[in-house]
C-alpha cells in the first residue's frame, strides 16, 4: 500500500500561500489526541505583512461597486459549497463533531457569505439618510467602509464563525487579517485556498494561523489596524485588547449581533453638506 502525501498548510497573506516567516509550525491534534498535520505558527512579522497586504489592497475593494462586491462574496460561498463534503468529514474526523453539526456548521457558512452578498448594494439606503437642517443647505450622510479589520477568532470557533466574521467587514467594503482558531485552525487555511480560486482579490482576506498570545497582541497594536472583531471570549485578554486599542484608537466589536449591526460597526458616516438657493 503506498504512503498518502501529507498535506503540507500555509498562511494565506496577500492572495498567496506562504510559510511562517520564523519557520515555526506547532502540531494539529484530531479530537482523540492523534497528529494529523502542521500548522504553520505565525509570527508578529506575519502578522505585519498580512495588515499591510490588507491595506494595499482596501482601496481597490472599496473602490469596487457594491454589486460587484456582492458577487464575489456570493463566488465565494459557491466555492465553499462545491467542497463542502470535504469539510464536513474534516470536521467529522478531526474535531469529532457529529455529521449533522458538521453540516449545519458548513451550511451557516455557505449562509452567511451569501446573506452578505445580499447586504453590498443596500448599505447605503438603509444605513445613509438626508439630514433636516433649519438652513438653506442639503446635508447628506454616506456609509464608507472603514478601512482595516483585524478578526480574532475564539479557540475553538468553526468555519461558520470566522466566516461570518469575515463577511460582514467585506461587505462594508473593509479587508480583513483572521487570527484564526488556535487549537481548531484547519477548516479556516483550508478556507485560504478555498477564496484562492475565488474571485477574491489577494490581500483582501489574510488568514493566520498560530497562537493567540502571539498574533492578538500584535493585531490589536498594530496602527494600521482601523477596527478589531472580537470573538475570543476571553476576558482577560479583552481587557488586553481594549488597552491596545485605545492606545491607537480602534473600534472595537464584540457580542452577538445582527447583520445590519455589524455591519453598522464597521462603517464610518460621511456627512456633506452643499448649499443651495439663493
């Protein structure tokens, strides 16, 4: 009997797969304790070339109409769902979860990239508004993307988790760098090359993998970071999160909220005012 090829995962930063700047690689335990592959541990040095990835390219995604942004988003979740059998018995056999959950766990993720792709083009009827000003001017509000996301994953989060996660700040028109599950990372670097042969820009979504008490810092201090997704669950670290980003001054989201909520969040209301009359 021949010897299957180990599957060899990479980080994915900037639309390319690429090895851990320090080398490292910490091992990937199924449910019953067992090897069953390397990770690669991410770095504060990835972490910094994933967050400037992101902010080459938000310009160009922001800059991308809202129906096409839809799209792509809606591209992705075909993607996810054309290899959705493969990552039900990821799920089955490495986290031993049971096939239903599994399935409920992929199908929400399919759900969510295209309930978002939904939201792209409505964002600014609901969330933009004509403001009444006692004054001879128009004053209009527009929602912009704002600009940077940085989506910290709990330990243990599945993919629906970090894909909603990730949705809702491509939908405004923000890029994203995932700190993914530390000790559940496969199913979101198997997500890496899934949005690879989507229609996805590189450098829109990064995902990292390694351990929260390396990549959370470092995201969370990072100046190019304009709003950090917490999803960590972890009150001490939170407090971690807050000191950093009140240092930089990020917004940061956390709970569990609707989809016009977070997408809210994660925009920034422009307001313009035109005189008219005489």
């Amino acid at each position: 009997m021949r010897v299957a090829v180990a599957k060899t995962y990479k980080l994915y930063v900037g639309g390319a797969f690429v090895r851990s700047e320090s080398g490292r690689h910490d091992p990937a335990l199924d449910h019953a304790g067992e090897h069953v592959a390397n990770v690669p541990r991410g770095s504060r040095k990835d972490v910094r070339d994933a967050v400037k990835a992101a902010r080459k390219a938000q310009a160009g995604w922001a800059k991308r109409t809202a129906y096409n942004r839809g799209q792509i988003l809606y591209r992705a979740a075909e993607a996810v769902e054309s290899r959705s059998a493969e990552l039900v018995e990821q799920a089955v056999a490495v986290r031993g979860v049971e096939r239903a959950g599994a399935e409920a766990d992929v199908g929400a993720a399919v759900d969510a990239l295209v309930h978002y792709a939904g939201w792209t083009d409505k964002l600014h009827a609901v969330l933009g508004t004509i403001n009444p000003v006692a004054a001879p001017y128009l004053s209009m509000s527009t929602p912009e993307p704002t600009g940077v996301v940085a989506v910290l994953s709990g330990a243990e989060d599945g993919l629906a988790a970090v894909v909603e996660a990730l949705a809702a700040p491509l939908a405004a028109g923000n890029t994203v760098v995932v700190a993914l599950p530390e000790r559940a990372p496969l199913a979101g670097l198997d997500l890496g090359e899934i949005l690879g042969v989507s229609d996805v820009p590189g450098g829109v979504v990064n995902l990292l993998s390694g351990r929260t008490d390396e990549l959370v810092p470092a995201l969370a201090a990072h100046r190019d970071v304009n709003a950090i997704v917490d999803l960590t669950g972890d009150h001490e670290l939170a407090v971690k999160i807050d000191t950093f980003a009140s240092e930089t001054l990020k917004r940061v989201v956390r709970g569990d909220q609707s989809p016009l909520a977070r997408l809210e969040a994660l925009t920034e209301l422009r307001t313009v005012w035109h005189p008219i009359g005489a």
